[in-house]
C-alpha cells in the first residue's frame, strides 16, 4: 500500500471513526445496511465501508493524474441512447455507492457529462469543483445552477446528481432497507417538471481501479415525482443490498420508523 494510500485511510478513520459521536452515527447506519443486507457485523461492515471510501478518494488523486490505469465496463448503454432519443435530457440519478466520479470516463457519443455539485462551501467547493472539471465533468453548482440545469436538459445532455444523502437538502421519505428513509427530491421534482426520464446508473468497484458501470432502464417522469424516486430508491436498494460496504453513508440518515 502506498505511504498516500495510508495517509488518506488514517485521516478517514480519524475524521469517523476516532470521533465517538460521529463512530456512533457510522454504526448506526451501517446496523440497519446489516440487518437488510444479511450482514452479522455492523461494526466490520462500517469499517469495511471506510476502507472502501479511502480507496474511492485515492482512486479520484490518481484519476486526475493517471486515467489509463483504470478500467471500466458501461453496462446497457443502450438505455442512455433511448433515453437521450427523447429528445428532453435525462438526469443520471446516482448516489455515493462505490466510486461515482469514475463516470467522468464515459466515451460514448462525444458525451460529456454535466454534474450537479454541492459547491457552497468557500475551500471545499472550489477544490470539489477544480478536481471535477480536471478528471472530465462539467459541473453545474446545487446552488443557483437551476437555469444552467434547465439549459443543459434543453440541450439533451445528460445532467448527474446525487440522490442519497438528504443531509441540508429538501427531502421526502421513501420506503428502503425496510424503514422509511429520507432521500434528497431535487432530481425527481426537475424530471417532473421537464418531462425527462431519469436514469439509476451505479458505478460499483470490483477489484483496484477495476469498476463496473450498471446503467438501468429509464424511469418516466411522474407527474407525482415521489413515484419515480421510490421507483429510483427501489433500484438504489438493490446495489446496497448486494454491496454494502461500498455505500458511504457517514452522516446521519433521517428515518421515521427506525
């Protein structure tokens, strides 16, 4: 393991793991992916997870420097196609689940990807924003990017956003890990309000800087946007369920019956 690589794992665990408030917050989350997941050990599954999401910050440095090391499968981009053939955009509606960034490696088409970015962060959204656009993305800010994203869709582009973690953004429960769990709306309240079809598409590692891209069939846009994002978290459960050491679920999840 590289002198980086280490350097990267020891500040994760002590931002996480050493801090017993947010330890505690980490085995919260990870005993309900357990139970759901078949899991016996919430504790080793939680530490399992902040390994992974150690190599997904590593594999992101080396991105920016080394994109022939990795390897990646795009599986079914036959639903990108027929989506686009909609002529009304189409969000890609992913979540923080093995290495999303790895998207930014898509050559199909003369695509380029626009991603939507928590950016209000003075340091933090400037370096998030500065790697992005290094490794590939056009990044459209969270904040304020509401007519940016409205042109991109306009264009027929395909728009990413991240719809897991609710944690400062508007939210709605849906039914997932039998609980109800609160998940972000913003992607399934613009798919409505544009007519476009939403894609799940999840990037899962399969062994170092080897990943699979699982692009699924489109969800129609619903008038009642809560449809489509619990069609959206019915997918969603399915990866997490298989592979719940790559979710990176380190902040607390708000659920209702829980």
């Amino acid at each position: 393991m590289s002198l980086l690589k280490k350097l990267i794992k020891r500040v994760i665990f002590g931002i996480y793991w050493d801090n017993k408030k947010k330890r505690e917050v980490v085995l919260d989350n990870y005993k309900l992916i357990s139970s759901a997941s078949g899991q016996q050990n919430p504790e080793q599954l939680a530490k399992e997870a902040l390994v992974s999401f150690s190599d997904y910050i590593y594999e992101v440095i080396t991105l920016i420097f080394n994109k022939k090391k990795f390897n990646v499968r795009f599986l079914n981009l036959e639903y990108l196609d027929e989506a686009l053939s909609l002529q009304r955009g189409a969000i890609v509606s992913t979540a923080h689940i093995g290495n999303w960034d790895i998207g930014s490696l898509l050559d199909h088409k003369d695509l380029k990807l626009k991603v939507v970015a928590n950016l209000d962060f003075p340091l933090a959204g400037y370096i998030i924003k500065l790697i992005r656009s290094r490794i590939g993305f056009d990044v459209i800010p969270a904040k304020n990017g509401l007519r940016e994203i409205i042109t991109s869709l306009k264009q027929n582009r395909p728009l990413c956003m991240l719809s897991d973690i609710s944690s400062n953004f508007p939210s709605e429960y849906v039914d997932f890990l039998n609980h109800k769990v609160s998940f972000p709306k913003a992607a399934f309240q613009i798919a409505s309000s544009r007519n476009c079809p939403i894609l799940p598409v999840f990037i899962i590692r399969k062994k170092p800087f080897d990943f699979d891209c699982y692009i699924e069939n489109y969800i129609e846009p619903k008038k009642d946007y809560r449809i489509a994002m619990q069609e959206w978290a019915n997918s969603f459960e399915k990866y997490v369920i298989k592979y719940p050491n790559q979710w990176y679920i380190f902040l607390p999840m708000e659920i209702k019956n829980g």
